[in-house]
C-alpha cells in the first residue's frame, strides 16, 4: 500500500450524488484477477459514448482536467456493491483523495486499505471546492498528519480520520503490515506458550 502523508493535486468536480461502485467500475471489467489495469475503465459509461468514443460532456474528458489527482463529488459516494474494484479503478487512474459530504462505509474501508484517502467534508465545503474546481485550475494540498485541507486561494478546511486508518495510511500498511510490526512479540509468545 502507498503511504499517504501529504499530497497536492489538481481537483474535478463530479456534481452528482450516489454515485455507485457499478458507475465507478461496470460490472464487465471485473475479470481481471490483477489489481492493476482498471483505470482505462472508470466511469466508463459517462466518459464514452455507445461507439466508445469519449464523451465530451462528461467532466473527466475535459483538457483542463488532465492530470487530475482529487476527485470531489456528491453524498453516498461509492454506494452500490462491495466491490474493491472500484478503489483500485480510481487509484489507477491517479486519484489520491476524493471528497464527498459521505461515503458508503464498505467504500471508506477499501479505500482506506488502498492508499486512497476518502475525506468527509460538510456540505458548504463541498459546494465551496466544487464552485472553486469547475474551471479546471484549482488545486489543493491534503495533509493528512494535520488533517487539513487548503488551497493557496484561502480555502482551509479540517476533517477527521479514524486514528487507525490514519496510522495505516501514514505508513503505507494494511492490516497485515501492520500486524507484522510486532512480528517479534508474536515469536516470541509462540515461544513461551507450553506445548501440549
């Protein structure tokens, strides 16, 4: 897993609610066994037409978000199936950081052991990055050990992480990593413990 400590990036603004994993990743590009390859995929169904030719409406085909790195959206962001797919489909395309009003909890927790910070903002802070990101040149940095956002415009907003997810992403370790931090005292209680 990536760690995540500070990151600055260039924000889309996907101003649309609910957005499923099924949006996110169809269904028809879940047969990879790997965890790579995904993002030609994301939001296929919006950014290509029937002929899969791209989409000029949707926000994603648009030059002045190339590059993009913080995807900004709607509540209940990444609702719908389980599917760790669809993390794996936004980290591959480069996103580092999505915000949204809130997430689908399955969502939050792929993320989290992904590399890919799902931060919670309020409303008015949604609204606010969206109006400042639709014209295609507004950046921020995400520091996660201050748990702030804030742009060289004068935006600055806090978020919370749970302290575990938190540490996980600090270091880059998921749930094994970081059982494997105290690979020592394991052994050693193996050790101690009286064999019947």
């Amino acid at each position: 897993m990536l760690s995540f400590n500070t990151h600055t990036g260039l924000v889309v603004p996907l101003q649309r609610e609910n957005v499923d994993t099924d949006q996110i990743i169809p269904k028809q590009f879940l047969k990879r066994i790997e965890r790579t390859g995904y993002g030609d995929f994301l939001f296929n169904d919006w950014r290509y037409d029937a002929e899969g030719k791209p989409n000029p409406k949707f926000i994603l085909n648009g030059e002045q978000f190339a590059g993009v790195s913080i995807l900004v959206a709607g509540k209940n962001f990444g609702c719908g199936s389980s599917r760790e797919h669809a993390v794996w489909a936004l980290r591959d395309y480069g996103f580092r950081t999505i915000l949204a009003p809130s997430f689908a909890d399955i969502f939050a927790t792929n993320s989290a052991k992904n590399g890919l910070l799902a931060v919670t903002l309020t409303p008015g802070e949604i609204a606010e990055v969206m109006s400042r990101a639709a014209a295609g040149s507004f950046r921020l940095t995400v520091d996660l050990e201050s748990c702030v956002i804030s742009s060289q415009e004068g935006f600055v907003a806090r978020f919370t992480v749970d302290p575990f997810t938190r540490t996980s992403l600090l270091l880059g370790l998921d749930e094994i990593g970081m059982t494997l931090q105290h690979e020592a005292d394991i052994a050693a209680y193996e050790k101690s413990r009286t064999i019947f």
